[in-house]
C-alpha cells in the first residue's frame, strides 16, 4: 500500500530511531521526504546532515521553514517522528496548524519522551492538534548515552499504524471477537495453575484488526504485553476459564467473527481453598481436576455462529492435530503453529502459522514478528470470510 510520507524528526532521538525507520518505510514501497527540525541546540539537523537526510530518504531534503500548503498537500500522511514537547506546541498553532487542517491529511505524532517521563495524554494532544491525528507513544526504550534514556513507540508497531492509517480499512464493516493469554485457575488464595502463554499473539490479532477499521472486543487473562488505546478496541479483563467462557457466549450473538487465541485452560481445581494450604512434611499435596469448558467446541456447535478462527499450539504431528481440532471444533480456519521451533513458542516475539481451511490446501505462512503476523493471518481470514 505505497504512499507519500512527509517525515519531520527532531532531537538527538532522530539519530537513532529515524535512520532504520526511513529503511524500512522505503522497503515498504513509501515514498519518504524529510523536513528536520533546525534551530540553535539539539535540532534534527544538528545530528544528521541535511545531504544525510537527502541520501536516507532518497529524495531531497525539504527546509522546515518552506514547509507550506502545497507541501502538506502532495503527501499522503505527516509523520512527526520522534518530536519533542516543543515542536508538538509549534504544530498546534499559527501557520503550521493551518497547514495541516487545510490540507485534511492525516497525521502521526511520535513523542520521544524521557523513561522517568509520564506519558503524554491523549486528551491534551487532541487539545492542540487536528482532529485526523494520532498519538502513538510506546515503551521501547533508546539508550542516548549522556542524554539519558528515552521511551518510543516501536518501529514494528508503528509501521502496523501506517499501514492502517493509509490502508483501506479493510474491516471497518466487521465486529471481532479475540480472546489473548492465558487463563489463571486458583488453588488457594496463593496458589493458582496456568501456562506459558503472554498473550502476544491475541493482542497483536486485536490490535491488527482495530487498525484496520473493525469493532473489536478483546476478551484476556492475564498479560503480559501491553494493549494499545484505541477507540474501537474494547478491552475485558478475565482471570479463569469459566470467565471467559462466560464473556465469550455473553458476546458471540453479536459478532461477525470470533479469533481464539487464548490458552485456556483444560483443567481447574475441583476444590479451593478459602485460606493458604499449608504444607505437611513427608506429606503429598494431591489436587483434583476438573475439566474447563471448551470454549472454541462450544462456540463452533453454534448453528449461527460467526466466522470462526481457532489456534493449535502443537508440539507433535501438527498438521495431523491441526486438522483432527479443525473438524472437531467445527472451525473455518485453525491457524497451527510447532511450538519446538525457535522464535515459534510462547513468549516469543516471531511466530510461524500454518493455515488450515476445510476446503483448501494449508498456507504456511513465513515466520514473521507477530505484529505483522496478524495482518497477513487478518488478510487470509477475510479473503475465506468473503466467500463463507
């Protein structure tokens, strides 16, 4: 989905962050123009050469101070990456604001912030800047040196908002269900039984799909992977497996289509424990288990249910389980994955799916970051949906 990017850094953040950004926009197939900060002291300029700029970008080097109607007009999104406090300020007001409302173009702004730093808030950045416009602050940290550490959103998550911010909108017309992470099963007030699972892929499915337009509710256990704000992504906490089930069918009617990516659990105690159990010496602790409901089963026994997209995390004979859980659970789509290979397993920040689909061959998709994952698994979904 290539598109004109005027990209206006500042600070000695754009040393870092703005150099491999540039890289992997123009992979992308964006055109990339560069108008850095200049002024006396820590300026864009003053860290990367206005030839530097011109040989990263591949196109000339545009002076900030010829910033104009005309220039916000010929691009297709302003990216002001990473900027400071200052220049958030000198953009919300005068020429420059009226630039940017009289062009309507959208625009993604990348606060580069110190760690100790609170984040900006939303309702103050919207306070001084057009109504199309984005605040995206992360938590990847930039280690300058002398000049301390800073917090940004990452390039990989970034980039998932600029392809969403110039993409189609894909799936603005679907509501979507995802369930992330896994579920926590207590024994006593201190003691509980869950899985390796952190969530990542769920969240990533959630967030990928809000990008791209859809209504989304993301149903999770415990995380550990922070979930981004967004106005059409819904958030609801659970802890058990019982909760989920219950938020799930509370919720399925409603849906055009339902992602399970959480690790639930199979099992919980048949039994707990209102106080600690205390240990015996030379004395076993035996627990009694009880199945958990099997939400994917459940939901695929629906007569009207939604599109509906399983996960089977295998350690053996994967696409034999993948397909026996496909026809089984009654799903459109089991996206599997092996969990013995390296970069595939939880917690891991890369996944590698195969996608299984009753009436066609398995995809195997490349092993990617898990955020750009999503958008391909989100992709293939759609293109079965359309023909369901």
């Amino acid at each position: 989905m290539p598109g004109r990017i005027l990209l206006i850094p500042d600070g000695p953040a754009a040393l870092t962050y703005a150099p491999e950004l540039i890289a992997r926009l123009r992979q992308r197939k964006y055109t990339v123009q560069v108008a850095p900060t200049a002024y006396p002291g820590p300026s864009a300029l003053a860290f990367i050469s206005e030839l530097a700029w011109t040989t990263l970008s591949g196109h000339p080097c545009l002076p900030i101070e010829k910033l104009n109607d005309e220039e916000f007009r010929k691009h297709d999104l302003i990216l002001l990456g990473p900027v400071t406090q200052q220049v958030l300020e000198i953009f919300s007001r005068g020429k420059a604001l009226e630039y940017l409302q009289k062009a309507a173009r959208p625009l993604i702004a990348l606060p580069a912030r110190l760690a100790s730093d609170e984040p900006m808030q939303t309702n103050e950045f919207k306070s001084i800047m057009p109504e199309n416009s984005i605040l995206s602050q992360g938590d990847e940290t930039l280690e300058m040196g002398a000049m301390g550490t800073l917090k940004i959103t990452g390039i990989d998550d970034l980039l998932c908002q600029i392809d969403a911010t110039l993409g189609k909108n894909d799936l603005k017309a679907l509501r979507i269900l995802v369930t992330a992470g896994p579920t926590a099963e207590d024994i006593d007030p201190v003691r509980f039984l869950t899985n390796r699972s952190t969530g990542k892929m769920g969240v990533a499915l959630a967030t990928a799909a809000a990008l791209r337009g859809a209504d989304v509710t993301l149903v999770h256990g415990p995380l550990q992977t922070a979930v981004p704000e967004l106005p059409n992504l819904k958030r609801i906490p659970i802890r058990s497996a019982e909760e989920m089930h219950g938020a799930v069918m509370e919720r399925w009617t409603q849906m055009d289509v339902a992602i399970l990516a959480a690790a639930v659990a199979d099992f919980r105690p048949d039994h707990y424990a209102e106080q600690k159990i205390k240990k015996v010496d030379g004395q076993a602790l035996i627990l009694n288990l009880r199945r958990t409901p099997d939400i994917l089963a459940e939901l695929g026994s629906q007569e009207k249910r939604p599109f509906l997209i399983g996960f089977a995390a295998e350690s053996d004979d994967v696409e034999i389980n993948a397909l026996a859980k496909l026809r089984k659970k009654h799903c459109d789509v089991i996206c599997a994955n092996d969990i013995r290979k390296p970069g595939c397993g939880f917690a891991a920040d890369t996944n590698q799916i195969t996608l299984y689909s009753p009436d066609k061959p398995p995809m195997h998709l490349p092993m990617k970051d898990k955020r750009e994952l999503a958008h391909d698994i989100l992709t293939h979904a759609l293109a079965d949906l359309k023909k369901s």
